[in-house]
C-alpha cells in the first residue's frame, strides 16, 4: 500500500494523549471534552488525511470497532444501502455484506467462516488480501497495526491491475515455454554478469560437462575460467586462463559479434552477445558444425572446380585486395610471375606489377597511374568485358563481376584463336542449325534469300524452286513458281494468286502462325521471326506425324466413350435378363411338371410346345447373361456345333423379321474345340448379325448360310451371305476398331474388331472374302481339341426323399421349388424371409438347403456365412440358385466356398443334381 498507511500509522503511533478507550469514543466526546492545541491539531490533520487519500481506508480498534473511516472506504467496500457508522463492529457488518451477494462467498464457506477468516487476516496484519467481487472487479485489502492496539485498514480496487498481472504473468509463462523452444542456445546474465538463466540446447552445446546450470548469480568470470579448465574447448595455443576470459569477457561487455567457438569433440558453435532492455546480456548459441563442414567441402569442391575451369579464374575482396585464383589465371595473366598475387594485395599494386612486368601490349603515352587508375575505375563500376593484347601474341578476354560478399571476381579467357577463327564459328552455327529438325531460311529485309538448313530443302523438295535458292534471290518469286508448280495443296475455295498472297504475306510478317499442306499430304505449320537487322528468320515444322498422333488419341478417346456405352449396356442386358428369369423360371418349371401328366392330346401336345418354348427362352436369357458377365477366359472343351446354334438362338428375331432365310448345314462329327463358350457364341452372334444386316433390304431373297467342316486340324465355321458385298479397298480395314460400313447410328465400328481379337485369343483366325454384288463370306478357324470330346457319363444317382429348405425372396419362385421336390418325394420348407431361414436352420439339421443369391434383405455371401456361425453342419449343405448376371465378387466367393449352384431358369434334372451335391451325395 502507498507511503500514506505508514504516515497514518506513525500519526497513530506517536500520540502523546491517554488514550484510555477507543478513538471513536474520544471522537463523539469531542464536544464536551477540551483537547489541548496540539490533540486538536493532530485529530484534524488525521480526519484531513483521512478524507483525502484516493482510496478506502479505515480505523479500527482493538475490539474491531469502526473508529474512522473515509468515503471512498464506504464505496469500495459497502453495497449499496449498508453504510457503516463510528462504532460498529467490522465481524457484523462483513457478515451482512456477504449475505448481500456483493462478494464472492466459497462454496464450502458460511458468511459467518468468511468472516471469521477475514478478521483473523486483519488481525495477523496481512498485505494483499484478495477480495473477489460477483460482478468480476477484484478488491485488495491490508492491515497494520497501530500503536494503540487498534488496526488500520486499507481497500483498493485492483481489478485492472490485476488483469495486467495476469496477462504479465501469462506473457511471462509465454516467453519462458519459447525460451525453452528455442533451436539456439540462449543465456541470460544481469548487467553485473551475473548468471540468471539458460536454455536446455545452450546447456548441450556450451557446457556438456555439466549436468545441471551454473547457480543463479555465479560470476561470468567463474563460469568462464570453469569452462577452460573442463578441457572442452580447442584453446588457441599460447592462450592462458586469464587471457581466455579476458577476451570473452571484452567480448561480452562491448556485446560483439558473431564468433565461433570450436570444441575438441569436432564441433563448432556460432555466439552472438547482445544488449537486453535492463541492461543485461543475452548470449544465443547456434551449432553450425554441420554447415561449417559443408562450406568446407564446398570451399574445396570450389577450388577443385576452379582448378577444372578453361577460364581463368581470380577474386578480390570486398577491400579490393586479392583473395586467390585458379592455376588457368596464373596461365594467362601471371606467367611471367609464375604464382598468385600474395593474400591481401591491393588491387592497385597488382595492377602496377603487371604494368611494370611489360607482358601486356599498351597504347603509347599511357602512364603506370594513368592505367591504374583506369582499371580501378572499371573495377568499381563493373565495366563490360575487355580484351587485352599480350606481347606474345595471345588475347585474353576479360569480364569482371561482383560477388555476393561486396567483392568481385575476374575472368580470363584466351581468346586468340576464336579471333582468328571467326569462319569457325560460323561453321558452328551452321552445323547447329542443319541438326535441327525444323526447317529454317534467313532473308532480308526484302525477302531475299541468305541461307537455309537441310530441313527447309527437305520440306521443300530438294528439287523446288524454294530449296534451289542462291543468296540474293527473292523467297516471294521462287514460292509462286513452287505453287505454280503444284506443290501446294490449295484449298478448294481459294485460287491460286489468293493462296500465293497469302502465303507471302504470311512468312513477311513477323509473329503470325500459318497451317499449309503440300500436295502429298505432308502438313506443316511455318512462322517468321523478325531479326536484328531488318530481315526474317522463317521457321517450318512439320506436324503430319504429330497431326496423326492427335487423331490416334482422338480415336482412343472414342473407344473409350464406346466402350463405356457398351458396358452400359452389358448392365442394362442383365438386368432384363435377371428381371425374366423368376417369371420364366415359374413357366418353365410348372410345364415340365405336367408334361406326360395330360391325358387329352391336344392338351398334352400344347403343353409340350410351352415346354419347348420356355426352354428355349431359357437358353436366350442364359446366353444373355453369360454375355453380360465381364469375366476372364474360361476355356472348356465343347462343340462349334452348339455355340453355332446358340449364337442363332440369340440372333433369330431380326432375321425372322425380315424375312431372311437362314440355312444351317452343321458336321455333326465336328471335333470339339477348347474355347470360351460365351465368347465365341458373342463372335457368331455377332457375325449372323451382321450377315442379317447386309441381306436386310433383300426380304425373303435375303440368304445366310451357316457351314462347319473339319479341315485337318483345324474346324472351320463359314457364315456366308448374298448381301451388296464389302467393297475390296476396304476389305483390309474391317477389323480396325471404329471403322464401320454401315450409316450413322446403325454400327458402333468395334464388333469385328471384338470378333477379331476373341477368335486370335483362341489361337484361331477370322477372314473374309466378299465381292461386290456376289456377297460375303466369314470365316472363323479354331484348332481342335487334343482332349477326348466326349465325357464319360454314368447313370445318375438316385437320392433318398431328405429334409429340404428353400429360400427365396419370391413367393412364386419358392413354391415352383418346393412344388417340383415335394413331387419327387422331398419334404420341403421354404421361406422368403433369409432371417427366418436362419433361425429355422438354427433350430434343426436339413438335408439340404437351397437358396436364391440376389435378395434385398440379405445376400447368399451373407447368408451362408450367418450360417457358418450359428448352424456350420447345415452350412455345409447348402447350395445356390441365381438368376443374376454374377458379379466376381460372387463368383470369387463360390468358388472360396466350393458351394454348388446352378442357374435360372431351373431345370429340374439340375435342380436333382443341386441337391446330391449340397448334401454330398456326389463328388
């Protein structure tokens, strides 16, 4: 608290009266009691004192009773309505000030504890005793104790104080958590240098003998004698202890520099002292051992590549004194010296030792200062480059420039042979230019010819007008002779004398980009530059291959975009394939159910014909989605004969449509072949396609042959047509991706070529023959199959009336199923509901368990593998029946699982098979 409390306090303390009770009770009996002059004085130089100070101050005795107290002791400390009068006791008006919610009361306090602490606080004569307020301001209080046994009270509002010693102190907690942060070391001593702090990374580099920091206040002076005598630091040799602080101590007083400190560990360490606002000093530290190292072997990788350089090589100082240079500068400037300048000279002294040397041809009448002073000024202002004439014959080029130090270096080159060889170097320019690929002709100002590279004449034609220029001749007459000549290719719309005009023009005006073609289909792209003396430099490229290459990548882009189409609709097919398969499933199922069960004939031979139907539509809608499938090769043995008849199957409707008559004259003892069925049936397919296209607009003239005949090793599929024909100039192209005879809209240009790659792939052949008017002929060879054609087959295995549950999603589907077993003698369950399969295949064994892949509830993956979990026996009877175009994913997992299936539409001698299988009757 200010000075004011101890003045109060000795006022207090020094009264000569006897005081025989409190002062506020001499202060009521003031007017019935006499004071001499003095008390008088001293009571109203208090009372003065009292309402003058700038904060709250109050007079207790020593009951803690109010005696005294000024306003602004009533404002800081009272709320507003409890005003203290001269008598009342400081414990009761506390306690009826915390009751009033003015103060910040601890939860685990009573107003009357508070209290009881706070008196305690007064009477210990505490300083600095923290009074939170609930409107967030902070009150600070302190006691004295006067002579008299009483206790002078101070209060003050301290709230913005406070906060700036909180945000000092956060500040402070700031910069030490930084100062420890630091990468550099960093040390802090007062300004007697004295030790107050350091960093961890000062510690590692400056003092790794010790373990701990010097104690604060430790002398500079000891701590630096201790690091001396720790054997640590490289010590200059001849250096004493006492000449070593010294020197750190000059060092650190004048606040140098950088410095570096070497220690004997190999290390080196940067320190910088500097000046702190108290009048300190702050000493940071920075390992630059490894960037030492690197100048190291830089500086000698330096002078190795000095010494490698064809120029002479020489640097000065940012003094202008010489540093060093390389043995080619002693070559050519100093030979006569045979050795450098020595370190320090000045640039002026070796100007004059050249000078005096006489090795260098001067002007007559020139003075060693006048050329001293000559060539200082160059150096300063960094002149351009200056040849000087030796008086052995030879030039040297030389080229000052400045360094990034503030010095500058000096090149020499020997110049004299270029100089005598200037044809030389145009022979080097022109070998330069005829390596260049593109086609360059110099011209003047009036395009006439000066030179021109190989590439132009090649572009030309080495027999043109333009390629047989002599310099002098005009560029402009001897392109009109070459377009004349009918070397151009001339646009259809515009003539001859408009072309030659525009060309001229074109290579005459500098920056214009112009596109042209020669008759022979070669495309160029020609430029002119303007050059330095008024004429033109005119630049032709040839773009033809790079032209061909854009529309390769154009054409690539389109298949892409076509094959994306056609996955489209590879979706799309299996889509609607699966989407028929339950309906289809359901008719065909029920007709082979009640075949040979009608007794009217009539019936019984419709019923048949419904039969017959479905399974024919089942074998579509199978082939449908074995096309869909984007699945790898599988290769089986089996016969052209059947993927002939069933690429028909698929390709039928068009032909029927149109009318087309389509004969098939298969060899029934074809052997078979080793292939992708789906794939090949995808070529045929695509093939009887295509034939149906070219015979469409014929109607029942139309004609398609269908042929297979064995020829040696090889069966031959023949599909023939008495279309328009292929036209022979493009016979070779057919293959070709994207190229397609048909009208736009009607061909995608990619099904031969599809066609193509499948057939090479089963290390066959697809050729054509056709003639125009007479028809076209396919041919499609495959080797036979060296495996034996036809499987052993033995007499299938009767099963024993078992225990069945079926499960899928479609009620109709469910019911054929189980209608079709139940028939068969099987005691059969289904359900639609995959989790009540489940928690009935939990309940009890089954025989066999079979059930749809695709369901929206639960998946056949996810079903079988609940299964596994919850019923591993019934898991391990179970098999599958999909109607999906299957995906890898699913074909990966039936073939992990080894779980049997079959495919919609069901038939039920593989619907018999699915269940001898599921319950392990047949391996």
């Amino acid at each position: 608290m200010p000075d004011t409390i101890d003045t109060l306090s000795d006022m207090l303390g020094i009264s000569d009266h006897d005081w025989s009770g409190p002062v506020w009770h001499k202060a009521e009996r003031m007017s019935e009691t006499r004071f001499d002059v003095d008390g008088d004085a001293a009571l109203a130089l208090l009372e003065d004192t009292f309402s003058g100070i700038d904060y709250g101050i109050a007079l207790l005795d020593e009951n803690m009773n109010f005696v005294l107290f000024n306003e602004k002791y009533v404002e800081t400390a009272f709320a507003d309505g409890l005003v203290p009068k001269i008598g009342d006791n400081a414990g009761d008006l506390a306690v009826k000030q915390l009751a009033t919610g003015t103060y910040v009361v601890p939860e685990d306090l009573t107003p009357e504890e508070m209290t009881a602490g706070l008196l305690e606080a007064v009477k210990g004569c505490q300083s600095d005793i923290v009074l939170p307020l609930t409107d967030g301001r902070t009150l600070m209080a302190s006691s004295k104790r006067t002579a008299l046994g009483g206790y002078l009270l101070s209060i003050e509002d301290v709230t913005i104080r406070m906060e700036a010693r909180e945000a000092e102190e956060a500040r402070r907690r700031e910069l030490i958590s930084a100062f420890d942060a630091l990468q550099e070391g960093v040390a802090l001593w007062d300004a007697e240098f004295r030790f107050l702090m350091c960093n961890d990374n000062y510690m590692r580099m400056i003092t790794p003998y010790r373990d701990t920091p010097w104690e604060v206040g430790a002398p500079a002076e000891s701590c630096i004698s201790e690091a001396f005598r720790s054997g640590a630091f490289v010590i200059p040799e001849g250096v004493s202890e006492a000449e070593w602080i010294e020197g750190y101590m000059s060092w650190a007083r004048n606040f140098g520099g950088a410095i570096e400190i070497n220690f004997k560990d190999g290390r080196t360490i940067s320190a910088s002292a500097k000046q702190t606002n108290l009048g300190g000093v702050l000493i940071t530290t920075l390992d630059v051992t490894e960037e030492r190292n690197s100048e190291a072997r830089a500086r000698q990788l330096l002078f190795d590549a000095m010494e490698s350089l064809d120029e002479g090589f020489a640097i000065w100082g940012s003094d202008m004194t010489f540093l060093t240079c390389n043995q080619r500068y002693v070559d050519m400037i100093l030979s006569y010296r045979g050795s450098p300048f020595e370190v320090g000279t000045p640039v002026a002294d070796c100007v004059r030792d050249i000078y005096r040397a006489g090795v260098v041809v001067l002007p007559p009448g020139v003075t060693e200062e006048m050329i001293v002073a000559d060539m200082e000024d160059w150096v300063r202002s960094f002149g351009e480059g200056r040849e000087f004439v030796f008086t052995d014959g030879r030039i040297v080029m030389t080229n000052i420039k400045p360094t990034n130090l503030g010095g500058f270096m000096v090149t020499a080159l020997d110049i004299t042979e270029e100089r005598n060889s200037m044809a030389r170097a145009r022979d080097m320019l022109s070998d330069a230019i005829e390596a260049l690929e593109e086609g360059f002709v110099l011209v003047d100002e009036n395009l006439c010819f000066i030179f021109a590279n190989s590439a132009w004449i090649e572009i030309m034609g080495d027999t043109q007008p333009a390629a047989m220029l002599a310099p002098g001749e005009s560029l402009s007459a001897a392109l009109e002779a070459q377009i004349a000549a009918g070397f151009f290719a001339i646009p259809e719309r515009q003539g001859q004398q408009a072309y030659s005009d525009w060309l001229i023009n074109g290579f005459a005006r500098p920056g214009r980009e112009m596109h042209f073609a020669s008759a022979a289909g070669r495309q160029f792209i020609g430029k002119a530059h303007a050059t330095a003396f008024g004429g033109s430099l005119i630049q032709i490229q040839d773009v033809t291959d790079q032209l061909a290459l854009e529309e390769e990548l154009t054409q690539q882009r389109e298949t892409a975009h076509q094959t994306e189409k056609l996955s489209a609709l590879g979706e799309l097919l299996a889509g609607v394939a699966h989407e028929l398969n339950n309906p289809l499933s359901v008719v065909f199922g029920y007709s082979q159910m009640l075949q040979g069960k009608i007794e009217d004939p009539a019936m019984a031979e419709r019923m048949d014909m419904i039969c017959q139907s479905s399974e024919r539509a089942a074998k579509i809608v199978r082939t449908f989605l074995a096309m869909a499938r984007q699945r790898p090769t599988k290769t089986e043995i089996c016969s052209l004969n059947d993927i002939v008849e069933t690429a028909l199957e698929v390709s039928s409707y068009s032909l029927k449509t149109s009318g087309t008559v389509v004969e098939v004259d298969l060899d029934p003892g074809a052997p078979r072949v080793l292939g992708d069925f789906d794939q090949l049936a995808q070529v045929f397919s695509n093939l009887i396609v295509n034939a149906g296209h070219a015979v469409r607009s014929k109607g029942s003239a139309g004609r398609i042959t269908l042929r297979s005949r064995v020829l040696g090793a090889k069966v031959r599929i023949e599909i023939a047509d008495n279309g328009h024909g292929i036209p022979e100039e493009i016979q070779s192209r057919i293959f070709e991706p994207f190229f397609t005879t048909k009208d736009v809209g009607e061909g995608t240009g990619i099904g031969l070529a599809f066609s193509h790659r499948i057939v090479q792939s089963h290390e066959g052949a697809l050729t054509v023959r056709s003639k125009i008017g007479k028809g076209t002929q396919f041919f499609v060879s495959l080797p036979c199959s060296k495996t034996a054609p036809f499987p052993i087959l033995t007499a299938p295995k009767v099963i024993e009336a078992r225990r069945i549950l079926v499960v899928d999603d479609e009620d109709v589907v469910a019911r054929l199923i189980g209608d079709m077993l139940t028939e068969e003698g099987f005691s059969v369950t289904c359900t639609t509901d995959p989790r009540s399969a489940l928690r009935m295949a939990e309940a009890e064994p089954f025989d066999a368990i079979l059930s749809d892949f695709k369901m929206p509830e639960m998946n056949g993956e996810t079903f079988y593998r609940a299964l596994e979990a919850i019923a591993p026996e019934n898991a391990g009877r179970t098999g599958f029946i999909t109607g999906d175009a299957m995906s890898a994913q699913v074909v990966l997992f039936l073939e992990r699982s080894k779980r049997p299936y079959i495919e919609k539409p069901i038939v039920k001698p593989e619907l018999l098979a699915l269940i001898a299988r599921a319950a392990g009757e047949e391996h």
